[in-house]
C-alpha cells in the first residue's frame, strides 16, 4: 500500500492507463516527474525481451543500491555539519549578548587587555553593529548561488567543477560519480539497450554536469565510431583504473560485465571511505571545538584572573 497520496494518486493513474489498453512503460512516461528515463527505458526493454518481472526486479534491487549509498554520503556530512551549525550558533549568541555584559566590567578596571581578549570584543561589537548586515548579505548570497545553479547550467557546471577539487571531499565525490556511471551504464546495455541511447541516459542520472559533459562527448565519439576509453582518458575527472576497464571492457566485447566489477568496486571504496571519514571526522571536531571553547574562554578568564589578582 502505497502512503504517499501524490505518489499513490500517480500509481492509480499508470494503472488506469494499462486497464485502458496502454504499454506500461508508455503509461510511466505520462508522469517524467516521477519515472526517470532510465526507469522507462529499462521498462521498455523488459517488455520487448519478455523479461518484464526480472527487470522490476532488478530495478528495485538498483534503486535500493542508489538510495544506501546516497544515504551514507548524506549521513556522513549531516553529523559534522550540525556540530558545525551548533558551534557558530552559541559562538555568536555568546558574542552578541554575554561578551557585551563583560566588556564593561573589563574596560573600566584600567587593565590592558591581551590581545586575544581585544580581539573578541572587537568582533563583539562588529557582531552587535552589523552583525544583521553580515547574515542578510549571507542569505542573499546563499539564494543567488542556489537559484543561479537551478536555472543556469554555465553556474551548475562551475559549481560541480568546484565540487570535485574540494580535499578530501573531491576525491570521494569522484568515486561515487563514477560508480553511479558504471553501475547505470552497465544495466542499461545488458538490458538490451543500445549503447548510444545508453550513454545518453546515463548521462542524465550521474547527477554532475561536467561527468555529464564527458558522457556526452564520449557518446558523440561513439556515434562516429570512436571509443568511450579514447576519450575518458582525455579527462583528470575520470580516474585512469575506469579508462583501462572500459578499454578492456571495449576490446573484449564485454563491456556490460566489466562495468559491473568497476561499480562493485567504487561501491565498496565508498563504504569503507565514508566509514573511515566518519571516524576522523569525530576527532578532528572535537579538537576544533576545543580550540575554539578555549579561546573563547582565555579571552575572558585570562582579564578577570588578571584583575583579581591586582586587588
């Protein structure tokens, strides 16, 4: 039983239109918001091979594949990003409302300040005088780059260029990509599907668009005879073990089977790379909080001890 009323709403629909006689997989392309390319066209091919059973099978064996692996990348960033939020949120409560009451206290005991201590309650004021400037100009940023990414495809393909050269971060990203790439790639030519079709498709559900600019350009190069490998090597973005196994995959005619090793693969570097991120996350936090607790602290103990022990 389906609980969501659009989706079930869009079910009853699909089922309608096969009760009325429709191809089923022409019943799912009424609803493109819903049911991607890939999902139609690995629908129209069970329907042509007779395979229709094993190829909902399959399609639900990899969209639970797809749906783990973005799940752990989504629940690696949210623990450290809270933390982070969390942090800035007390750091700036404590700027704008404790630090001030302090500030006073300290001013007038004629003490030279360190420099720490001046520098704290310099960013307090900042904070307290524009601090509502900064999170405006901050909000208006943060909607210009989103909304610009949505409608512009030149930002989008900026924004997914940086994305890829960030440390660490970057490195991961690029395995997912191209086990994303693989694993697509893969179901749709032993579906049946023609290599072309198969390319553009898989274009499309990688989901960055400079991989998706080199899918189409090895897609082009494969319309005029060419080869996918020639030019994936052509590109730093694709790691060079993937252009050999498409080379291999490309020579032997087994192109289907070899993708499917290569996305087995970067599926499991991902899982031991998120795991062991989540580990070295946690302490690198803790050390960070430290720091910063610390000197928040310093700032303010350090005056007061100084201040006491002059009376």
């Amino acid at each position: 039983q389906v609980k969501n009323p659009k989706f079930a709403q869009v079910v009853a629909n699909v089922a309608d239109d096969v009760d009325a006689g429709m191809v089923f997989s022409k019943a799912l392309a009424k609803h493109p918001k819903v049911f991607s390319n890939f999902f139609i066209q690995m629908i129209r091919s069970g329907e042509i091979s007779g395979r229709l059973e094993e190829t909902l099978a399959y399609l639900a064996d990899y969209i639970n594949r797809q749906y783990l692996l973005n799940s752990k990348a989504r629940g690696a960033m949210i623990y450290p990003a809270f933390i982070m939020a969390t942090f800035i949120v007390v750091a700036v409560m404590m700027l704008i409302w404790v630090i001030p009451n302090l500030t006073s206290i300290l001013t007038e005991s004629g003490q030279k300040l360190p420099l720490v201590t001046r520098l704290i309650i310099g960013l307090s004021n900042f904070m307290r005088n524009w601090g509502w400037i900064i999170f405006i100009a901050l909000a208006a940023a943060i909607y210009f780059v989103v909304v610009s990414i949505k409608k512009s495809p030149e930002w989008r393909f900026v924004f997914d260029g940086l994305k890829l050269k960030f440390p660490i971060f970057g490195e991961l990203l690029k395995k997912i990509y191209l086990a994303r790439f693989s694993e697509t790639l893969s179901t749709l030519s032993s579906a049946g599907i023609a290599i072309s079709q198969s390319l553009e498709i898989t274009a499309d559900v990688i989901g960055n668009a400079v991989y998706r600019k080199i899918v189409l350009e090895a897609n082009e190069a494969v319309r005029k005879g060419g080869n996918i490998s020639v030019v994936f090597a052509r590109y730093p973005e694709i790691l060079p073990m993937v252009t050999q196994m498409i080379l291999i995959g490309e020579q032997t005619g087994k192109l289907d089977t070899i993708l499917k090793q290569v996305a087995a693969f970067f599926t499991e570097e991902v899982n031991k790379a998120f795991d062991n991120l989540v580990n070295l996350i946690e302490p690198i936090l803790i050390v960070f909080l430290g720091v910063g607790v610390g000197i928040l602290v310093a700032a303010i103990l350090i005056p007061i001890y100084n201040l006491v022990n002059a009376f």
